[in-house]
C-alpha cells in the first residue's frame, strides 16, 4: 500500500466524524424554534397527564384527612365494584354511539349531502342555522333545550293539543341529552363531508348515473368509498369531543332523575367534587382516557384496513 492510499484511507473516518457535529447542529438548529411550544406542551398537558396519573392510585381527598397515600389499584377495585359507575359507563357509550357516531354523524352527512349543488342562497340560510347552533355555547344550548323539553314548556304547548305531552326530561332523559348533543354538534360533520364532497369527481358520477346507477348506488359505491378517510376521521373528532360532555348533560338533567342519565364525567364530577375524593374521581378520568383511546385505535384500525 503506497503513502497516498494510506493517507485517504487515514482521512475517511475524519469525514465522517465532521459530518456528524454538524448534522447534530442542524438538528439542533431546526429544532430551537420548536422549543417553547415544547415547553408549553409538557406544562400543560404531559404535566397534568402525568399528575393525574399519580393521583389515580392514591386516596387524595379535598377534605379530612390531610395526608395523601399511594394506595395502587384500590380505587380502580372499588370502581368496577361500584354499580353506579359501571352504569355511568354504559350510560356514556350509548350517549357517544346516539348523538355521535348515529346522530352528529349521518344528519351532518345527509345535510352536506342536500346542499350539495344546491343556490347560494339556500346554502348561506342552511349553514347559518346549523352552525349557529354549534357556535351557541354548551351551557346556553343546554338551557335552550332545558325550556323546550320542560313540562310546560315549547314543545309540550304544541303537542299538548295532540294529548301527547309529558315531562320528557323525566320520561326520556338519555334521548334528551342525545337530541340536544345532535342539535348542537351536527355543524362540525356538515362543514366536514360539505368539503369532503367537493373533492368528489363530477365526472364520476356521471358515468355512474349514464351507466344507470340509482341516486342511492352512485353513493355507496362512488361517492362514500372516495371520501372514506373523511368519514373515519370525523368519526373520530366527533366521538373524543362527545365522550367528555358534561356541561349540557349538567344543565338538563344533572344526572337525573337519579341517575338515570349520569353519564362517566358527570358521575366523576361528583364522586371528586361533591364528595371530595379527588383520587377516586381521577381514577374515572384515567378509565374515560383509556375507552377515548380505545374509540380512536378502532378508527386507526378502520384507515389501515383502508390503505391495505
């Protein structure tokens, strides 16, 4: 081996060795913005995550005693023994799979659906009142639909002349919350299928109709397959943003009568609130977390069976 190969040989490692610092500089460098967004993350939401994670596996109290224990899985023991809970939980997948997955869901499909094509005018008077309704904040809708579905109220005064009227916030509790959740969040679908449908290929459709499709194959077979992903990710907004309602269950009902229509956060509201036991109730946090997360894997899964 001559003098020169030994010396190329000798500088090749130096190369390498140099590129290294600096891709760890650009590295850096491209990351030193992102800092105080990181920072602020894990304030404000890994440290909370983090801190309630603790307390769910303590006996943390707002009152009496003044010592907090790690207690491990005593609260999540007496939780699933607890009826009331375990009905909150039933009580809180009827409400999502009712006014989101059913209710939000097709009625914001079947409106984007209407207006498709439709004048300006129309559109313009259609979206004003349904997103009016979504901009209308949770406490304010909630006492909306407290007076329309009051004994004496709206909607008993019209249908009192039919002999149909009842005290539907007693009788019918659970379907209340849901048709006023529906009311209130179907705007979100709508404004996400009516962008979704305008990706839809004209000429598609009109192929289908020439070769004789009806109204209803053009949509099962053209229009739903090509807007899918749309369909999956709403699904999943809607389901998360539902499954931690309380405000407009809290001001219809309260949970009642009884607790008839005491879904998870309103139940984990009283349980650490009410009566105190902070650790306990953010035991159900950590519960309504996992069945959040277990709602989303199911939309992931349906996206990946998609692509495949």
């Amino acid at each position: 081996m001559t003098v020169a190969t030994q010396q190329q040989t000798a500088r090749i490692p130096m190369k390498g060795g140099a590129r290294r610092p600096r891709r760890v500089r650009r590295t850096f460098s491209r990351l030193l913005p992102l800092g105080p967004a990181l920072l602020l993350l894990a304030i404000f939401f890994a440290g909370p995550l983090i801190w309630s994670a603790y307390t769910a596996f303590t006996n943390m109290a707002l009152s009496g005693s003044a010592t907090t224990q790690f207690t491990g899985l005593a609260n999540f023991r007496r939780m699933f023994a607890d009826p009331a809970f375990v009905k909150s939980l039933e009580l809180t997948v009827v409400f999502v799979i009712g006014s989101a997955v059913i209710g939000q869901n097709l009625l914001g499909m079947l409106l984007a659906l209407i207006l498709r094509g439709r004048n300006r005018l129309v559109r313009t008077i259609v979206n004003g009142v349904v997103i009016g309704a979504w901009v209308v904040p949770e406490v304010v809708a909630g006492f909306a639909w407290y007076a329309f579905l009051y004994k004496t109220g709206t909607l008993n005064a019209i249908l009192g002349h039919l002999g149909l009227s009842q005290d539907w916030l007693y009788t019918m509790p659970m379907l209340a919350v849901i048709l006023a959740n529906t009311w209130r969040g179907t705007a979100f679908s709508m404004l996400v299928y009516s962008a979704a449908l305008s990706d839809v290929p004209p000429e598609l459709l009109e192929a289908a109709a020439v070769d004789g499709a009806s109204s209803w194959q053009r949509l099962r077979y053209v229009t739903i397959p090509l807007i899918r992903r749309s369909i999956v990710s709403n699904l999943m907004l809607i389901t998360l943003q539902t499954l931690a309602s309380f405000g407009l269950i809290y001001v219809m009902t309260g949970g009642g009568p009884g607790t008839a229509s005491s879904t998870t956060p309103l139940y984990m509201y009283q349980e650490a609130f009410q009566f105190y036991q902070l650790g306990y109730g953010t035991a159900m946090a950590l519960v309504l977390l996992v069945l959040g997360a277990l709602f989303s894997l199911i939309y992931l899964r349906l996206i990946k069976l998609e692509d495949s």
